[in-house]
C-alpha cells in the first residue's frame, strides 16, 4: 500500500461516526419540555416515544385528516428544535404533500413505524463512515429506518458532511420558490413507504462497496477496446424503454456524483437517481467524501435489480416524473423493457468548473479544461477503479454474467467537463477494466446521450467512433491519443476528429 492509499484510509478511520437517535449520547436540553424521564441532559429516544411513536402508531382513524397532517408537521417542526436547535423549519412542501394523500394517516404510520425499528435494526446506534476497500450489507429494512428519520430531520448532520446534512430539509421548504422538483421527490418518498411495508419486501439486501485502487492499470499493455453502444434519446431519461437484452447481464449504471454524495433541490442525474430510488438516499449518512482514488458502488441482491418508484425525464428544468412508468410493469412477468441497474457506481469527475484555464493573446481560453495537466489521469483513475472494483467483486462472489456499464454524459454539464473526453475517459477505463473477465465474459459500454447534445460540437462524431471502433487498435493506443492531444490542446479543437488523426486514421467520409 502506497503512503497515500495509507493517508486516505486513516483519514476515513478517523471520521466522525453518526450518531443515531437510539444511541445514549445523543441528548438534548429539552427547550420544549416534552421529556417525562427525570434524566438531564435528556437522551433523544425517550422524547420520540413520547412525541412520535406512540402518538401516531396508535393513531385513532377518525381524526380529520387535516388536523391529522397539521399534528404530524408540528411534531416533526417540534423535534428540528428539540434535536437540532433548528426552530420553525419551513415544512410547506411536505405539509402540502400529505394534505394531498387520500390515506394520509398509513403513510405517516408507515414512516413512523419504520423510524421507530431503529433500536432493533441498528442496537449500537451509530453509523460509521466507509472505509476504503469496506463492504457493507444493509437490509431494505435497515435502509427504510434511516430513511424514515431522514424523513423526519432526526438524524445530526455529520461534521464531513458539509453540503446540506443528511436530513431531507432541502425538499420541504419552498422559500426559494424552487418546488416543482422537491414536490416530486418528496410524494415520491412518500409512495416507497407505503409500498415498502410488505414483510416480504423487508429482507431485501444490498451491498455498498468503497472502493480503492493502490495500482494504476498498465496503460501500456495491449488492451482490446470493448464494445461501445449509443443511445440516441429525444430527451434525457434516466430509464428509457430499450431493446437491450437483459438476461445473463450485469448491469452497472454510472451516476456523475459530487464527491459528497446525496441529495438536493435541484434535478442533476444524481439528485434524479436518489430520488426515484429511495433506497439510495441514506448512502449520505454513512459514505465519506469521495477522494481520487474511491468510488461507491450500491449493488441490489435481487436478480432483477433495483426497481425505480419512479423515473423522470429531462434533466435541471426541464426534468419532470415520467407518468408513463408503472412500478408493476417494470417487475412483473411481462417485464417492461428499461435500461436497468443491479449497481448503481458513484463517480466524481474532476469539477472543472471550478478550475482557472490559462489565457492566450485575447484573452480567451487557450483549451478544453479537460486537458489541463493531471485531470485526464485522474479522472481515467477514478473511472477504472470502479470498473474493476465491480468486476472484481463480481468475479469473487463466483458471477459469471456479461457485464454493460451504462453511462450518461459524465463530468460535463455543471462539472465542467467536454462530453466528448470523458465518453473515452470511461471507454478506455472499462476496457482495462475488463481485462478483470473470466474467459468467455464480455463487456460493453452503453453511452444515453440526448440527441444533438454531441453533434453541436462535432457533426460526425458517431462516424468516428464508429472509425475507432473498427479500427482494431486498443484502449492503450487510444489513451495515448489523448495525452497526445493534452500536450496540443486548443479551446476550438474537434476532438473526435483529433483523435481519428492522432490515431492514423483517415476521417470518416461521410455525405
């Protein structure tokens, strides 16, 4: 293990565990009063079991719904103060949402009853961070747990955790006027723990997998590029309808992450996914930062994989719930043909957005971001951690199916980067990757990309992939290629194009 493998790993040892709201040294001063227990300061359980859990598990059933949903809003108002001395949260949204509800009260109950599992499902009640090279299995029972007092805004906030806590807070208030996505995401939540109270539902398990990388691959080695598929959609979808086969494949599905993992207001690939997942959401509570050489896979154990609550459409403002979804088409007998995902991989790209590119005469920039020194090695890196990281454990657990990676522009948007580089960043990483097969495994690539979103850039860029595809020349010829074109970068350079010419190859000509 190198120094810095050894640094990462002991910076994540030392990380502030998560207190739970069952474990004794989470107290509070009580401002409100609500505690019936002589002990001072007071432990936060005892003043859930007065407040929440046996208020609204034994519920009567003829109270209007309306002061139903105002009792419950004032409670979880309640409790933001009693916990994190935080008064009058805005709750405008969620209050709205249940109003909504035909049977608010099962829904209320269902979060209650599952907040109230925590002692059983989590005795020691703390949540330590991941550690690099870490797996750890959850059921879908310990999962709806933590997401249920990340529903209520009883978990504390994580002192790594700087990027709006763990709670579900930046959903309900509707200050910033922001509420077409929160309102989504938020009855969404609602929905999965109405559906998720089958007993049968409960064992579910899921794996989250930490991985780190202490070697490089060898760039140099001859390597085949695996095969590359697009997708061409009308519009960003996270799950569209497919013909691609499923049976006897491993499907892993790229979230272009910050390196702090989570949730938010906004409508980013990462937010979307979280959301129609909720299965997801507490990966905040217990994943690090992500660093340059870890990334976070989540894989389900069922053989179908994840199931969406929901899906959307769109992406930022234009992102919207995909009404044409049925959950029950997506995982009966006639199962409804969608990209699917038995892991999802968190990758952080290189946030260029934030990164200072030199300037030539005029003032302009004099390249793409992605070809400042050391951001295509890093982010190469990153890529191919993953990658071998799920073939690795794959290959260990005895899995013998053919492995799809499925990516979305990566990197690029809000991070920053050209979509036309990270595309061969993740093909070139997948294929060294791949050379973790067993005989006789395949793997691909499946690249969903809006339409036009790449020919505003190149109009022939299908074409020269396509060139590179056939070409017979490997995964190293084509990362040499691209250092090749970060020694000669320019702002206005067509980069498909560059690496036809890097390669030897002829331009596709096309009519």
């Amino acid at each position: 293990m190198s120094a810095v493998d050894t640094e990462v790993e002991a910076s994540n040892s030392e990380l502030e565990q998560l207190l739970l709201p069952n474990h004794p040294s989470f107290t509070t001063e009580d401002p409100l009063g609500f505690s019936d227990i002589d002990e001072y300061p007071v432990p936060v359980y005892s003043i859930l079991e007065s407040l929440l859990f046996r208020k609204f598990e034994s519920i009567s059933q003829i109270i209007p719904p309306e002061a139903l949903t105002s009792e419950f809003v004032s409670v979880v108002s309640d409790l933001s103060y009693t916990l994190h001395n935080r008064p009058d949260p805005n709750l405008n949204i969620v209050k709205s949402c249940i109003s909504d509800l035909p049977d608010s009260i099962t829904y209320i109950q269902s979060i209650v009853h599952s907040a109230s599992k925590l002692p059983i499902l989590f005795p020691s009640g703390s949540l330590h961070p991941l550690n690099p090279g870490e797996t750890r299995a959850y059921t879908k029972a310990h999962l709806s747990s933590i997401l249920s007092h990340q529903s209520l805004l009883t978990l504390p906030s994580p002192k790594w955790n700087d990027w709006g806590g763990v709670n579900l807070t930046p959903w309900y208030s509707d200050a910033d006027g922001i509420t077409e996505p929160k309102r989504t995401y938020t009855n969404i939540t609602l929905d999965y723990f109405k559906q998720s109270t089958a007993p049968s539902n409960q064992s579910q398990e899921f794996l989250f997998h930490l991985f780190h990388n202490q070697i490089p691959p060898s760039l140099t080695a001859k390597t085949a590029l695996i095969p590359l598929k697009i997708l061409e959609l009308p519009i960003e979808e996270d799950f569209p309808k497919t013909t691609l086969p499923v049976d006897n494949v491993h499907i892993t599905y790229i979230i272009s992450s910050h390196k702090l993992i989570g949730h938010g207001p906004s409508a980013t690939q990462e937010e979307r996914i979280l959301a129609s997942i909720p299965e997801l959401l507490p990966v905040s509570t217990f994943t690090p930062p992500l660093k340059e050489k870890t990334a976070l896979a989540v894989t389900a154990s069922a053989e179908g994989g994840f199931i969406p609550t929901a899906v959307f459409t769109g992406h930022g403002r234009t992102a919207r719930k995909d009404n044409s979804y049925n959950r029950e088409d997506y995982e009966g007998e006639n199962k409804e043909k969608r990209i699917r995902a038995n892991t999802f991989l968190f990758l952080n790209a290189t946030e260029l957005d934030t990164v200072e590119v030199p300037e030539v005469t005029g003032g302009e920039s004099g390249m793409l971001p992605d070809f400042l020194p050391g951001v295509l090695q890093k982010d190469l890196l990153k890529a191919y951690t993953g990658f071998f990281g799920v073939f690795d454990s794959q290959a260990r657990k005895g899995e013998k199916r053919n492995q799809r990676i499925v990516a979305t522009p990566w990197g690029s948007g809000a991070f920053g980067g050209d979509v036309r580089v990270k595309l061969l960043i993740l093909w070139v990483a997948a294929s060294f990757a791949a050379t973790r097969l067993e005989e006789g495994q395949k793997a691909e690539l499946v690249f969903l990309v809006k339409r036009f979103v790449v020919d505003a850039k190149e109009v022939w860029w299908k074409e020269m992939l396509n060139k590179v595809q056939d070409s017979g020349l490997g995964a190293d010829d084509v990362w040499r290629a691209l250092l090749e074109m970060e020694e000669n970068s320019t702002a206005d350079i067509n980069v498909l194009e560059g690496i036809v010419n890097a390669l030897g190859l002829e331009r596709p000509h096309v009519m």
